[in-house]
C-alpha cells in the first residue's frame, strides 16, 4: 500500500512533541479559555492583561501592551495584549488554531523547509523553526510594519528563519493594506473594504482603520529567485489566500503539503470553493483538522474560520 505525503513529513519524536503531551492535561486547549481557566492557571497575567485591555477601551485602542511571553517548548517572544493574550496566558494558539499547533508539531521533522505566510508576531514561524532544527529553514513573511517589528525582534539570532516585511499575492507589485491597529492587527487584509466580508470585523474596527501601501511578492519567484523548495506552507492572510495560491502554480508542481485558513461565515463559500478547485487541478485534496487528527474535508459555515489542510493525492 502506498504511503500517503501527510503521513510521512515529520520522523522521530521531537522534545517540542513530548512537551506539547505534558501540556495539554492542562485543558481542553481545542476550545478557546474562560475567564475562570484563565483565573485558576494564571492568575497574575490574568489581572495584568485585563488591566491592558481596560486601557485599551478607555484610549480607543491606542495603548497596548507589548509583553514578554514563554512559548510551550520553551522560546520567549514578545506579543501584544490584547491580541496576543493566548500565548501570554498559555504559550500556545488555543480554539481553532491549537488543531494547526498539533498538526505541525506531529508531521514537521528535522531539516525541513517551511514558508509561513501571514506570520504575524511568529508563533508558527518559532514552531515551525524548533521542529526542523538548524538544518532546516523556515521562511516568514508579514507585511504590517508594527507586526513585522516585533516579528523580526521574536527572530532575532534564529538559525534558518527568515523574515520578510512583505505580503504574498498572485503578482509582485505595490498593495494597499487595510490596517486595523493594533488591537486587531491579526485581522489585517489586502482586501478593500467593498471585498471583506467579515462585516463583524469591519463594524467593530473599520471605523479606526488605515490604509498604507505594502510590497507583493508570488510564492513562485520568491522560491525561484531563493532557491527554495518547500516541504510545507502556511497560508493566513485574512481572505487573499486564493490570490495568493494562484502566484504558486509551480511551486505547486512540487507538491508541498499546504495549511490553508479558509472563512466560513459572511460569505466565504466562494473563495473556499475557489481554493478547493484550483489544488483539485493540482492533483490535492482537503483534510479538515479535528483534535488535531486529519478527517474528512467538510465546509462548515458555522465555524469563522477553519484551517484546511491540502495533501498530494
């Protein structure tokens, strides 16, 4: 029987896997936390990052605290409250995004080379880097001048990772970035208001919003112009992520095993549908994360925003 790409990415058991076992008998981290889990494990964070958030409200987003964070295998890296507050409290991504943590940590292996589009302050980036060691690489891109700052400073003296103040896209050219500050700079897109969607997002932030020019660059030329040939890529970037698979036509052909962040309310069913098309011609298929397990692809438009794993049929 031949033996599926998803199943052969990552070898041997790493101290980054075993810590992750050690830590989820804290709780259930698939779900996002309360305020009582945050409370009864920590505590003091839990009154500093209220107090930030406090502040925050009273000045219209304009104070917001940057912080030192321990991830869970163990590397510091600043983040912002109250955005960052799950790493703060945690040093992990918990919800949706603890299925990606599992995944990674589960199939990446030593030597690898990773593409980490949307890295916003680095976790993924810093994961991504302690699981394929100092033989492998790990490429980053954010195109937010104040998420890239501290982005570059979580990086800082980190063999193999790369950073890169630039967005991906279908094309190298000049964008215009829709900025939500930094309350909300996750949320960041290269999308114009008339194309988002997330009307939640637009109504709470919109209002405060600014629009500054980025610079594009194709997964297609920046691995033609580096050299490099990806074994895994994430994609997160707020709703261009059709775009920007289509500049990677024939990093495609290589077939790296992609993670994906596809919308599924506020009418998002048909960029999903778009990505699903274009990586069928590309001979890939869907995986939905569950518990951190590969299932079934199914779109769910109850849930935000899901992360879709793409394997080579």
């Amino acid at each position: 029987m031949a033996v599926h790409p998803l199943d052969v990415m990552g070898t041997d058991p790493s101290p980054v896997k075993r810590r992750l076992e050690e830590v989820r008998g804290q709780r259930d981290f698939f779900r996002p936390s309360t305020r009582r889990d945050r409370l009864q494990h920590h505590p003091v964070q839990t009154l500093v990052a209220t107090a930030f958030s406090r502040a925050k409200r009273f000045t219209n987003g304009k104070i917001c605290a940057r912080v030192r964070a321990r991830t869970f295998w163990g590397d510091v890296m600043h983040v912002l409250l109250p955005e960052g507050s799950p790493i703060y409290y945690w040093g992990l991504i918990d919800g949706e995004e603890f299925n990606l943590t599992c995944f990674m940590v589960d199939r990446l292996g030593i030597g690898q080379t990773v593409i980490d589009v949307g890295a916003h302050f680095g976790y993924y980036t810093l994961l991504a880097s302690a699981l394929v060691g100092e033989t492998g690489g790990v490429h980053a891109f954010e195109p937010t001048p104040r998420t890239f700052s501290i982005l570059a400073a979580n990086t800082s003296g980190r063999q193999g990772a790369i950073v890169h103040q630039k967005a991906m896209w279908k094309a190298e050219q000049t964008l215009m970035l829709v900025d939500f500050g930094p309350q909300a700079g996750a949320f960041n897109t290269l999308l114009s208001r008339q194309e988002d969607a997330r009307r939640n997002i637009l109504e709470r932030y919109g209002r405060t919003a600014s629009v500054l020019p980025v610079e594009a660059t194709t997964l297609d030329a920046y691995c033609r112009e580096r050299g490099v040939r990806p074994s895994f890529i994430k994609i997160d970037a707020e709703g261009a992520e059709y775009q920007i698979v289509l500049g990677a036509t024939t990093v495609l052909r290589c077939q790296p095993v992609l993670s994906v962040e596809i919308w599924g309310r506020e009418g998002r069913l048909n960029n999903a549908e778009r990505i699903m098309g274009l990586l069928r011609d590309f001979s890939y298929e869907p995986c939905s994360l569950r518990q951190g397990r590969l299932t079934a692809y199914r779109f769910d438009p109850e849930r935000d925003f899901v992360n879709v794993v793409f394997g080579p049929r």
